[in-house]
C-alpha cells in the first residue's frame, strides 16, 4: 500500500467533500458517502481517474441544480432542494469504485475502461432525465412508446437522449486527454 497516495487522497476528498457541502451540493449522508467512494476510487486510478469521477459529480450536480424551481414546479425535481446523497453515491458509483479497485489489485486495463465506462453511463443517464425534464418536448414510455407527462418513470424524450448521448463521450475524452488510457491500442 502506498501510504502517500493514500495520504493525498484522504485529504482530496476531505477538501472536496467540505466544499461540496458547504456548497450544498450534498447532504452529510453525501459528504460521508462521497468521501469514501472517491478516497477509493482516488488511491485506485489516481488523480487522472479521480477526474473521471470528479467530472461526473460536477457535471451530474450542475444538471440537478440547473431549472431546478421549473423541475419542482413540474414535481420532478431531485429531494432535498437538488442535493446529492449517499444512496446517490452509491447508485451512480457502485459498478465505478468495483471496477476502480479491481484495476489497482489487478492492473489491468479492462477494469479501466469498465471503470470509465462505468462513469459515462452513469453521467448519461443523469444528463438524459434531468436535461430531459427541462428540455424535453414530448416524452414518451419506452415501454409502450405513448406520450406521457413530463418526469414519468420510464419516460424518454429526443432532447434528453441527445443530450445524454452527448454527455457518455465526455468523460472518455478526460481520460484520453490526461493520457490515463491511450486512443488505440495494437491489435
């Protein structure tokens, strides 16, 4: 165990949780939650797969926080007035700290790219309902593809899904960007 880099990310995710809630971006639950999740998944991808989590916990928050009075007038809008807790935490970081710890005692890049994988899912989905509760014109069940009100579990809409498609290419680009994977590799 390499007691500096976990040294470096136990005060990381200290400083990122303190901010986060003293943005309200988070509940204690999340404060609690995130600091374990991302302490972990820090001392295993180190700070360039840090990123990865660290730009979906932006990008998923800001999307939450954005039209957030319009999501509540619709009574669509995340509880706790948009913040993020630990059952979010764990929903949306699960398969990531799993895959992220399994990379470190492994090595192997698979369980990178699952690990990235995993965060460009998780953004996806965010981006699609919540961009999708805001923008969306006309969602649909996907069950049965009839039109349905706006926040309907289950509901998609041609905005939200656009949007989310947009937003599962960002975090791959971070990673090739700080070169934690490389663009190809040989056959």
């Amino acid at each position: 165990m390499d007691g500096t880099r976990l040294i470096l990310a136990l005060i990381v995710n200290a400083a990122l949780a303190g901010s986060a809630f003293g943005l309200k971006m988070v509940s204690l639950s999340g404060v609690i939650g995130g600091f374990v999740v991302g302490s972990v998944i820090y001392y295993s991808v180190d700070w360039r797969g840090y990123l990865i989590l660290f730009g979906f916990f932006i990008l998923a928050s800001a999307s939450t926080k954005l039209g957030y009075r319009q999501k509540a007038k619709l009574g669509v809008a995340q509880e706790g007035g948009g913040k993020r807790g630990a059952k979010n935490a764990v929903a949306n970081c699960l398969t990531g700290l799993i895959t992220a710890a399994l990379f470190e005692a492994t090595g192997s890049d698979l369980f990178l790219f699952a690990y990235v994988a995993s965060f460009a899912t998780a953004l996806a989905d965010t981006l699609g309902s919540e961009m999708g509760q805001l923008y969306g014109k006309h969602p649909i069940l996907i069950t049965t593809l009839r039109p349905v009100p706006v926040g309907t579990e289950g509901a998609v809409s041609i905005e939200g899904t656009l949007i989310g498609i947009v937003g599962s290419f960002l975090l791959p680009a971070v990673g090739l960007a700080t070169g934690l994977f490389p663009a190809s590799y040989p056959a």
